[in-house]
C-alpha cells in the first residue's frame, strides 16, 4: 500500500469516526427527561353531602278564633298584631242576654229545690202514717214519686244554670294558646254565630315554627342512612335554613320525621323541620330553602376534578407508582364535591393521583412529582337545587 492510499484511508476513518462520535452527541441530547407533573395523595376525607331544597314556613302551633255563642262584638281586647298569652281575652261579646239567662236559671233551680223540699216533707210526713194504716200505701207511694221528681228537676235546673253560666263565660272570647296574634277579622258591632265558618282572628306560634320540605320519595333511602349514620342525634339531623338570596338564617333546625305518603302527581315525600325563631325572622307562609343532608361519608377518598380523564364516557385517573413511572387507571366515580369526586372503586389510600401535566403523559413514561396544593378544603357540602 502506498503513502498515498494510507493517507486516503486514514481520511475515511478520520471522517467515519467524526460521524459517529456526532450521531452519539444527537442521540444523548434527543432523550426527554421525565414529565412534571403534580400529584395529590389520596387521604380519608369526612364528606357531609346536602341539597337545597325549596321549603314553605309553617306555624308551630295556630289556633283559629271562633266564638262558641252568638251575639252582637262589643268590644276588641287586644292590640293587632302582638303577643298574646294562652286565656288572654280577645273579644266580648255582648254579656246581656246570658247574664239574664243565667239568673232566669238561678230562679228556676231555686223553684225546684223548694220542690224537692216540700215533697221530701209530705213524703215524711205520710211515712209513719202509712205504717199505722192511717193513709193509703197509694198516697205514699205518689208522695215518693213527686219527691224522686222534684230531686230530677233540681239536677236538671242545676245543669241548665251549669249550661248559662258556661255561655256567659263564652261570651268573653279567650285565646286557647300563646302566640302572636293576626288582624282582627271581625269588628266592633258585628254579630257573630257559633257556625260562622269565618274565624274572628288568627293565633300563631311562631317561635318555633315548621319548615315543610318537599323532596324526591327516591332519596328516602339515602336520608335514612345519613340518620342512622348519627344515633347521637335524637332530635334529628340539623338543616340550615336559607334565604331567597342564599345567605343562611341565624336559627336551628332539626328533621323531625319524613311522610308515610308519596304525592302521586309529584313523587314528592314532605320532611318536616322543627327550628327554633326565637326572633321571629321567619315567619308563617314565607319560601325559604333548606339545606337538607343526604349521604354523609366518614372516610371517603377524593380526586380534583380536572384529574379524571374520560375515555369513551368512561373515567380514568392516571396514577403514579413507586418507581416514579404513571400508569392509567379506570375508576368508579361518585359525588361532585366542590370541584373534587368521591371516588367509589380502584383507588386507595396513599396512591399519588396525577392533578396537572396529564396532557404529557404516556403509559409507563417516567414522571418528577410534585405535591398538589388545592384551592379549596375536601370537606364540604354539595349544593343542588329543586
């Protein structure tokens, strides 16, 4: 080989192994580091799930005023719109009459006892005669028989003086129980009937009043669970109470009981709910909304929303495993909480969910995880409208 054939294939070898060396370089510099991504690790939550509900004011107690005599309203004994007590006078009715009933009853009981009292007398009088056979047993007995008479005559008398002495005490209309008292619906000099189906006022209990809820007769059996789920609740789960704007009243509320009967035109169940108003800000008639509870969950596991990947409807979270590489992960998916899922199925306690970087991510590719900080606390209440 000659000098000049060296220097020829030295030149190829030369040039040959600068192209290698540069294929090598490329090769290095082409080769992606892993993916960040941010993760949340899966931790038991406590979840109290709620909906609000449309809702209507009932009194707690309410008493309609209706008078138990006839008669002409003399006078009006209260101020519209107050507080009155249980037995308080409300109306008078004119007195008149029923007084003079009652002293005509008076009289006619006087007149019976003096009866009596002369019957007994004769009836002692022939009692030894008759023993002598100076008189007929037939006059002792009518003698008898007018004294049991008279003695009849006296009850009955007492028992009408009883009736008029009650009517008289009618004719001062009273309330039966404590509340806050309406309008008056009747007014001085009008006359009045014990049928009258129109009621002389209203009294309305509402320190306490009832919050009447309708809901779905379907999440009877969710309700039930959430009760049972808090046997240290004996005066029922509580309810917050909202406004028209959503902001919620300072007042306490308890699920007493759910109905037996499901409306049929609506599939509805009424809840009735006790809540204490001791400032009267609800009042009879009003539309509120009540927070109801319906799950309550004492150690759920949550993922962020935006961690669930949907593939054909169906969703999956990608998951991190222990040598940094991801994985995807086809899970049941519950409640939406706030922007987090209650995740049913496949997921556990301590697993690393993907929250942010998914669009990069590949199955089994290499990952640097960082911790997810939410926005937001898990624990929470779901909020839906009816």
């Amino acid at each position: 080989m000659t000098i000049r054939h060296l220097y020829r294939h030295g030149g190829f070898c030369a040039l040959l192994l600068i192209v290698l060396t540069a294929c090598g370089s490329v090769e290095q510099e082409v080769a992606p580091p892993p993916a960040r991504v941010t993760v949340v690790t899966l931790e038991p939550v406590k979840l109290e799930l709620t909906e609000d509900l449309s809702a209507r004011v009932v009194p707690f107690q309410m008493a309609e005023i209706h008078p138990q005599v006839s008669g002409i309203v003399q006078r009006r004994l209260f101020e519209q719109g107050t507080d009155v007590s249980a037995g308080q006078p409300l109306f008078e009715i004119n007195p008149a009459p029923f007084r003079a009933e009652v002293e005509t009853a008076e009289a006619a009981l006087q007149k019976a006892e003096s009866e009596l009292a002369h019957a007994r007398a004769q009836s002692a009088r022939l009692e030894p005669l008759v023993r002598a056979q100076s008189v007929s047993r037939q006059a002792y007995d009518d003698t008898v028989s007018k004294s049991q008479q008279a003695a009849a005559d006296v009850a009955q008398a007492r028992a009408t003086l009883s009736r008029r002495r009650l009517d008289l005490e009618f004719s001062t209309v009273v309330s039966p129980i404590a509340g806050r008292i309406d309008q008056a619906l009747v007014t001085e000099g009008a006359l009045v009937a014990s049928s009258d189906s129109t009621p002389m006022a209203r009294v309305q209990k509402i320190d306490k009043v009832y919050v009447d809820v309708r809901r779905s007769a379907s999440s009877l059996e969710s309700l039930q669970d959430a009760m049972a789920s808090q046997p240290s609740l004996d005066n029922g789960l509580p309810v917050t109470i909202l406004g028209s704007n959503g902001t919620p009243y300072d007042v306490t509320g308890r699920i007493l009981f759910s109905g037996i009967n499901v409306d049929t035109s609506t599939g509805d169940l009424l809840l009735r709910v006790l809540v204490d108003n001791p400032h009267r800000r609800l009042l009879p008639g009003m539309f509120v909304r009540a927070r109801v509870p319906y799950a309550r969950y004492d150690n759920a596991l949550t993922v962020p929303q935006q961690s669930v990947v949907r593939i054909g409807g169906k969703p999956y979270v990608w998951v991190v495993g222990a040598a940094e590489q991801v994985e995807m992960v086809a899970v049941q998916l519950g409640e939406l909480v706030e922007g987090n899922y209650r995740v049913q199925d496949r997921l556990t306690e301590g697993q690393r969910v993907v929250v942010e970087g998914i669009e990069r991510l590949t199955e089994g590719a290499d990952v640097s995880a960082v911790a997810w900080h939410m926005s937001s606390p898990l624990e929470a209440s779901v909020a839906s409208s009816h």
